[in-house]
C-alpha cells in the first residue's frame, strides 16, 4: 500500500478535523449549548419539550388564575378541543388535578 492510499484510509483525530461549531437557533456553539441533549441527536426531543412546557403554562393558568377553556384558546392561539385534550392527559399524569377536568367543562 503506497503512502498516499494510507492516508487516505486513516481516521482523522477529532482534535485535527476542521469542524466548524456554528451551533443552532438555540446556541450559537454546540459546545457551549445549555440543552442536556443535541436537537439533532432527537428530532422530535426539542418539540416535546416544548410542547410540554407550553401545556404546563396552560394547566397553570387553568388551575391557579381559574380562566375558562375559551380564555385558555384565546390566549394560547389554540383550539378549544386542544386545550380539553392538553387538560385530560395533564388529569391523567397528575391524579391531584383531577378536579381541572370538571373546571374546564363548566366554564
């Protein structure tokens, strides 16, 4: 094998790779990124985080300011039927909100 062929065959060492680090719209290095996992190792991760804390707002603002279904919609730019859907599976999660579900039908 001549050399050059061998050169081309040998792994380059990641501290020698010219890797550029031009991060995402959430960081602008990936080394220096704050998320506990890369948005592209998880396509769908970082949506599901926010979705989760988008439903969490809404469940906070259903329970603790005690706004009705059509003022959650309203304010979260959401259809009503979504809002009952983000309401049943937060009853499920957490038993202790089981009275959220008859709050949200009343109003």
């Amino acid at each position: 094998m001549s050399t050059s062929s061998a050169a081309a065959v040998m792994d380059v060492v990641p501290e020698r790779f010219p890797y550029r680090d031009e991060g995402c719209e959430l960081s602008q290095s990936c080394l220096r990124c704050p998320l506990p996992q890369c948005k592209y190792d998880d396509p769908g991760w970082l949506q599901r985080e926010k979705r989760k804390a988008r439903d969490s707002r809404i469940v906070e603002a259903l329970w603790h300011d005690g706004i009705s279904v059509s003022e959650a919609s309203a304010r979260f730019a959401l259809s009503p039927r979504t809002i009952f859907r983000i309401v049943k599976r937060a009853t499920q999660d957490r038993p202790r909100l089981s009275g959220l579900e008859d709050h949200a039908r009343a109003a």
